[in-house]
C-alpha cells in the first residue's frame, strides 16, 4: 500500500494484496504488537517445513525459519485488519512494515525485506515464560515435516505412520484445550503459541479428520502424495 511520488503509479487501496493475504511480521512491527495495535490473538505462527505461498515468488514454498503472520478471516488469508465494504485497513495509519513497502506494480522493495528481520515467538515472550516449554514440546512433538511424512507413509497404507499420525493429532488438540480450560487464554491464542492446527496442516494435503468416538479417522482423499 506504499504511496508513490506524484510522478510515479501510486497505490490505489483496491484490497487485493489485503485479500491474498495479511503480511509477515518484522522486528520493526514489534511496537505494534507492544501497544496493542496488533494483539497476539491476530497472530499465526506458520513453523518451519510447513508449506506456504511466496508472495516474491509467487509459488508455493517450505519454510525454513518461523514466520509471525496477521490471521485471515472468513476461513480465508483475507487479512482480518481489511474492510471489504469500506475497501480500508483498521490500522493503515500503524500498518506493518511490509505493508508500508508493497507496491503490486514494484515488488521488489518487499522482494528485498521480505525474509530478513521476521519476528519469532520467543521475541515475543519474555525469557523463562511458563509457556516456552510447551512451544518446545510442541514443535518437537508435532513438527510439520514429520506430520507430513507420516501422512505421506499412512495415504498409502502404513499402519504404524497412522497411529503416529493420530497420536500426533491427539496431542495437538489436547495442548490447544489445556491452555483454553486451565489456563483461561483466548481459543485464537493456540494459533499464535503452537501454529495452525494440524488438522488444517493436513487438510492442504487433501485429509480429512473425522472423530468417531474416542478414535480419529482420516479420509484419504485423491490428491497431493
């Protein structure tokens, strides 16, 4: 949404950048974070080897290094800060610093910042938080490359990479509950602290979750191996 001079193309503000999705945090936004603008429960945690769209590449990438993302809405990457009716940001005056430099018809001012200086949780959460160890065991437990692998290994037909994979789930669910019931934290927080839900992890790899009772299914559907 970055201006031009008057003899350059400018930004319009038509949305469509907000609506393909809200942008990457940096360590020049964590102000924005600090004093609210941005809350911690407008924030999702995409963990390293997880699949993502590359906004300068304009293709689909693993991440290699952890990336701090404003939600999207409406089960979209619609950027939750947009306003379609009004076509407006809530917070243009205090955007991030990526949407300050994107310009859709010159990248490469973003093309040139967009992996350098992203914010991380642990800049986020003071040294010796009760919470960090729980990230650790999460990430440990339940990180994206090997809920991959075992999806991979159970599509076709490995017994043991499934009941891997279900515990994997179980576990994922249970850490989400446990920090909502007993520790009374907002349910959008569990985005933030241990990343997108692995059920939505799988679900671009075109698998289905179904609960049948106490057990986890999962619906194999055609697609991705």
């Amino acid at each position: 949404m970055q201006e031009r001079n008057s003899n350059e193309p400018r930004c319009t503000r038509c949305g469509t950048c907000c609506i393909q999705g809200g942008p990457a945090l940096h360590v020049q936004d964590r102000p924005l974070i600090e004093d609210g603008t941005i809350p911690l429960a407008d924030i999702v945690t995409l963990r390293p080897g997880e699949r993502v769209y590359d906004q300068p590449r304009g293709g689909i990438v693993v991440l290699d290094a952890e990336m701090l993302k404003i939600r999207g809405r409406d089960n979209t990457w619609t950027c939750v800060f947009y306003n379609h009716e009004g076509h407006d940001c809530a917070i243009y005056g205090s955007r991030p610093v990526e949407c300050d430099v994107l310009f859709c018809r010159d990248i490469a001012p973003l093309a040139a910042m967009y992996d350098k200086g992203r914010l991380t949780r642990r800049d986020l959460l003071p040294e010796g938080h009760p919470l960090l160890a729980l990230l650790d065991e999460h990430d440990a437990r339940c990180a994206p490359a090997d809920v991959e692998a075992a999806a991979r290994l159970a599509r076709d037909g490995d017994a043991e990479a499934g009941r891997a994979l279900r515990e994997m789930v179980r576990y994922d669910r249970e850490l989400r509950k446990l920090t909502t019931d007993k520790g009374g934290m907002d349910p959008a927080m569990g985005d933030f602290l241990f990343g997108r839900p692995l059920s939505a992890l799988l679900q671009t790899m075109n698998i289905k979750i179904y609960d049948m009772g106490e057990s986890i299914r999962f619906d194999f559907a055609p697609g991705e191996r």
